[in-house]
C-alpha cells in the first residue's frame, strides 16, 4: 500500500471524522456531567446548538469529503474499503 500525499490527507479527514462522531455521541451521552439536565428544555436546546449539531455537521462534511475523495482518486479497493469504513458511520450507513 503506498502513502502519498492524497491517501495521508484523506486517512487523516477520515480518522478526525469518525473521532469526531464517536466524541459528540460520548459528550451527549454523559452531558449531564456538564451541568446540562436534561429534563429542562433550554438545556437541551443550549447544548445541540452550541455543541452536538457543529461537530456533527463538521463530522458529515468531513465523511462526505472523503468519500467523493475517495472514490475519484483511487482504484485499489483495498485503500477505499478503509476509508470508506472510516467515514460511513459519520454519514448514517
């Protein structure tokens, strides 16, 4: 498998994609431990907007980068298959 510039940089958007994801579903998941209660309306409201729908779109864009990245630049499957299962959870598949 060779390393070039592309395949780096693609890795890289790939990995803090699927991070990204996986930290915004952990903080929503224990954000009570944040000060955010989730029984008070404002609350919830404060917290999606300020932080689970930015990191969340920024995980979407950064997937849907990689994807398109990946499937015009490379022919070796084994390459996309890596970055594709990378990204594919950011995008709901």
């Amino acid at each position: 498998m060779f390393l070039n510039k592309t395949f780096k940089w693609t890795l890289t958007m790939a990995t803090l994609s699927a991070f990204l994801m996986i930290l915004a579903l952990g903080v929503n998941n224990y954000r009570h431990l944040f000060g955010f209660d989730r029984r008070y309306a404002s609350d919830n409201f404060g917290f999606n907007f300020t932080f689970f729908i930015p990191v969340t779109f920024l995980a979407l864009i950064l997937g849907l980068l990689v994807i398109g990245i990946t499937i015009t630049n490379w022919k070796n499957w084994r390459i996309k298959w890596l970055l594709l299962a990378l990204s594919f959870p950011t995008i709901g598949f």
